[in-house]
C-alpha cells in the first residue's frame, strides 16, 4: 500500500458519514458534500492507507482494512481563557502522538487553533498540510493576550513546517500572511462542493407569495446574530414577514422560549436533514446570514445554498463568502440589526429590486458544482505531490 495519511477532521460525525460513503451515498444529514467524504474517495482512488480523528462528542473507533476512524471527543470544552488553550494542546499533542505511532507519512489537520503541537512531527519527515476552515481570529477585533500567544507559535509551524497550507476564504489567507510575514508554503484555495443539480428541483419562488419568508440556517448560537432576528421579526410583526430558522446550537432553547408569542411568525426548527433542509428554501423567499462581531467562521456555506437556491441573501460584511456572491448579495454592516430589518423589509417590498438579485444567481453557482475546484481535489494535488517527492 502507499502512503499514510492521517487526517484531523472536525466535530462532525465522520464514522456516519463514512459508512453512508460505503454504501455509496452522501451523508444526508449534509447539504454540502462533505471533507471527510471527499477524503474517503481520495483514499480510495490513490490507494492511500488512512487514519481518520473526529472530535464528534461520542466516542467510538471503527477499524477496516485500509482505514481507521476514530472519534476522539475535545477535552475542557467547558473551561475558559488558559484551560481551552490547554485542552486543544493537549488534543493536537494526542494527535502528534496517534501520528507517530501509527506511522503517517501525512497529516491533515482541521486546523482552526493550535497547530504548533504538531510541528514535530514535521521535523521527524512526516509533511503537514493544514486545512483552514476558520478564520484565525475575529475580524475587526484583533487578537486577544492569550491568543496572540497561540498565534505567534502558530505562525512559526505555518511559516517552518508545513508542506502546504489549504484555505477556504481571502479572510483566512490575510491572516496568514501576517503571522508568517508573507513567508509560508504554498497557499492553496478550495471552495465547499455541492452535486451537480443538487437545488434542480428547488422551484423558483413567486415574489408576490405572502407571507415573505426569510430563512435561517446554521448554529442557533447569540455570536450568529440569531436573537437580532427576533427583534428584527418583532418590528416586522403585522407586515406579512416569517421567519424560519434550521440548526441546532447552545441558544436554541432560550431562542425558542423568547420567541413563542410569534407563534408562526417565528419558528425554530432544529436540525433538518437535507430533504426537508431542501423543502424550507424552497418555499423561501430570502436567506438570511447575520455574523455578528466576534465570528470565527471561515466560510459560511449558507449563503452558497441561498444562491444555488435562487435566493437573494442578507448577510454581513464579515462574512467571508460575500466575494463569491457579491452580486446576489445585501451587505450589512456587523451586529447592525437595524440595517438587516431594512434590507428584508425593501426585498418584500420592491419587487424590481427582488428579482434583480434573485436573477444573478444563476451566475455564481458553477463554481460550487466544479469538483476542479473543491477541497477533494486540491487534496488529492497536493498528496500527489509530496508522494513524487518522497
């Protein structure tokens, strides 16, 4: 067999998804194919041996021929200031460890926070390829003590130890260049992929429709702008506007509580699979993606699925994916509710200005259907590469 490759994977549940992989079907709890489905099929068509690590909360391992999975649950989650940082260095030590003992050749670390732990492993011949899916600190921010700590020993790994570096946004590849000063190993960019005719059967919505309804979807947290919404639903009371929101998340309870006099006005779903996640946006009028002040996503997949959708979408000037789909796009500055309400009240109002955005859809979407372009492939470019050399 060829090379080992170990790759750090997020909270997701990977060892679901990788048993929907063998049957030969996407995981359909995603709308998005998924990085660890990609990788799965990388794997196979290289005829790489893979160790796979999820930091999903329930503890499990699966073992087949060719390829481990485990979910090995984040430690201290509940602590704050020094314990996190100790908990997530104490995680990627774990990993540096699994990494040697099992042999890899390769590691692919999910790569959001503390990298250094696993810059040994570099100088012991094993080649790092970070995956940024995060940014690395909150824009307009800054970084806080403890973090410009992690930072500047983060950006010493990037700089010395590493293969190559993947990003998913301009925002991540900003901040990289000015941890490592602008010198860093190649930088690579991946977009998030979807199966090509995924939306198809999403119908495009009659503007005239009541009531005019806006969707959310993602975490139900109060850093994603959630509890503006349901300000912004309460000023919009009486106006024929719904909101709908899909996710779960440590706010969904107290958002549920706060928002049970709107009745249907406001209603939040929880999790959705992907056919029923498929069945909101379709009868969906607008997307709506509030990060707020203090975000770190790295790429809100959202607003690619409200323009693969047909939709418009209201989102923030933080949100690193507005590049991608600026012109189907409201911006809004961060945390500015008062600035969401006005760009759903003109979207319900003024029909030209509706449907002029809605219209541009159409030419955003082929970037997220081109596999030349998605994670799996960059990966597989990448491993090809460091394979040559060896």
């Amino acid at each position: 067999m060829g090379m080992r490759v170990l790759y750090m994977a997020g909270p997701g549940d990977v060892i679901g998804t990788y048993r929907h992989w063998k049957a030969g079907r996407d995981d359909p709890g995603q709308v998005a194919m998924t990085y660890s489905g990609q990788f799965y099929d990388v794997m196979r068509e290289m005829g790489f041996e893979a160790y796979v690590v999820g930091n999903h909360p329930r503890a499990e391992v699966v073992r087949e021929a060719g390829i481990t999975i485990e979910h090995r649950p984040l430690p201290w989650m509940s602590r704050v200031r020094g314990g996190y940082h100790a908990g997530w260095a104490h995680y990627a030590r774990g990993l540096a460890r699994t990494a040697r003992s099992w042999g890899a050749d390769v590691v692919v670390p999910m790569m959001g926070t503390h990298l250094f732990p696993l810059a040994g492993l570099a100088r012991g011949g094993v080649r790092l390829i970070p995956s940024i899916h995060c940014v690395l600190w909150p824009k307009f921010i800054g970084r806080r003590r403890l973090w410009r700590v992690v930072h500047r020993l983060d950006g010493n790994a990037l700089r010395e130890s590493c293969a190559a570096i993947m990003s998913v946004s301009e925002d991540i590849d900003e901040q990289v260049r000015e941890l490592t000063g602008g010198v860093h190993a190649p930088l690579r960019r991946f977009l998030p992929m979807y199966r090509a005719g995924a939306f198809d059967d999403i119908a495009k919505v009659d503007w005239t429709a009541r009531p005019f309804r806006v969707v959310y979807a993602g975490r139900i947290e109060r850093d994603k702008g959630v509890f503006d919404l349901l300000t912004i639903a309460r000023e919009l009371r009486g106006k024929g506007v719904v909101f709908e929101l899909c996710g779960e998340g440590s706010s969904l309870e107290a958002l549920r509580g706060a928002s049970a006099d709107l009745g249907e006005a406001f209603v939040c779903h929880g999790h959705l699979d992907r056919g029923t996640m498929k069945r909101v946006y379709g009868r969906s009028h607008v997307v709506v993606a509030p990060t707020a002040l203090g975000s770190v996503e790295g790429f809100n997949k959202v607003v690619v699925e409200a323009v693969l959708s047909g939709r418009p979408v209201v989102t923030s000037t933080l949100c690193p994916s507005i590049e991608t789909v600026r012109g189907a796009a409201v911006e809004v500055g961060p945390s500015d509710a008062a600035g969401y309400r006005r760009a759903i009240e003109r979207l319900s109002e003024d029909r030209g200005y509706y449907e002029r955005l809605a219209g541009s859809t159409a030419g955003y979407a082929q970037a997220f259907y081109d596999p030349r372009r998605g994670w799996g492939t960059l990966l597989r470019e990448l491993l090809g590469k460091v394979e040559d050399q060896s």
